[in-house]
C-alpha cells in the first residue's frame, strides 16, 4: 500500500525553511535550492508543490498572515465580538513585535513593489486592508458619536498608516519596539481617549 502524504505537514516544513532564510538572510536568501537544502529535502519535493520562487514566497507570506490571524483571535478569547478589542489586538500585532510577524512585515514590503505588475501578488500583500479600515473607522466614528468635526474615515487611515509605518520602522530598520507602542499609544489617547495597546 502506498504511503500516505500529509501534504499540509510537508509545505509546513517548507513554510519553516522559508522563515528560517528569511530571517537569516532576507527575502534574497530565499530559492528553490536553498529551500530544499534548509528543509533537508530534494528540490523536485520544493517543485512538486511550488512551481517557482514568488509561488512559495506567496504560499508562505499568505500562512504567515493566517498565523499573525491566529495570534490576534488568541488575544481576543471571549471578546471576539468587541470591535474596539479587535482593532487594538490588530494594531498591537502590526507593531512587530513578534518575530514572525516581523518577518511578514519584511517580505510584505519586499513584495509590495512587484504587486504593481502582478495582481495575484497585490491581492495577498493588500487582502484584509479594507475590512480592517473598515473596522479602525466604525470604532473611531462610535468612540465621537453625536462629536461635531471628527472624520473617522480619515481618522481610520492615519492610524493605520502610522501603525503599519511604526511596525516597517521596527522590521526593516531596528527601531525599538518600546518607542513604537508608545508613539502608537499617544495617537491612540487624542483618537480614541482612555484606550491603550
């Protein structure tokens, strides 16, 4: 009888060599042949499941968000239902603090650049940015209901980018992940008052 494949456990294994380069060497360290060679398997195992070298790095960017998913839906245990919980575990998570994510942040951004000419590239490095804009503008338009002048839509994407540019500042450039949470937390106090990361 023929062995049985668990083809889940065998890109998970390539999935960890991935992040292993990544976070060794950068996204450039990263082929097909060094892949096989960290997961101590044959590159035609590599090929069997990725044809070239941005189908794995799509693959593996795509399983490090559902990770840094799973991350942010532990940290919310019971209160899965309070959006304001939500949007802080979300922001929390952006700041890169967990090595992983710092990771993803980094690939993220190497990739970003190439989405301009492949949309199955920017459809992974953007899936999500609506909904969680979505989110960031219905706590902050319900945090100044019936307040005269506050334009939560905007308000939703400054947070966002600072966020997502706080967390770029402490995956690409070494910047203390201390001064980011606090940064994020002063502009937290003027949007949302009383509420902390």
């Amino acid at each position: 009888m023929p062995k049985q494949v668990d083809v889940d456990e065998q890109k998970r294994v390539l999935f960890d060599a991935v992040w292993r380069l990544v976070a060794r060497e950068g996204l450039e360290g990263v082929s097909l042949r060094t892949v096989a060679a960290e997961a101590g398997v044959s590159m035609g195992r590599v090929q069997h499941y990725f044809a070239s070298k941005d189908d794995l790095l799509i693959y593996s960017l795509q399983r490090a968000y559902d990770r840094m998913e799973t991350r942010i839906l532990d940290r919310l245990k019971g209160r899965e239902e309070d959006e304001q919980a939500a949007l802080l575990a979300i922001l929390d998570e952006l700041l890169g603090e967990n090595a992983e994510t710092r990771d993803a942040i980094r690939v993220n951004v190497a990739f970003a650049a190439r989405g301009q000419s492949d949309p199955r590239i920017m459809a992974v490095v953007t899936e999500g940015d609506r909904e969680i804009h979505e989110l960031a503008v219905a706590v902050i338009a319900a945090a100044h209901a019936g307040e005269a002048g506050v334009d939560a839509d905007l308000e939703a994407r400054l947070l966002m980018a600072l966020a997502s540019g706080l967390g770029i500042g402490v995956a690409l450039y070494g910047a203390s992940s201390v001064l980011a949470r606090q940064t994020l937390d002063r502009h937290l106090q003027r949007v949302l008052p009383g509420v902390r990361i």
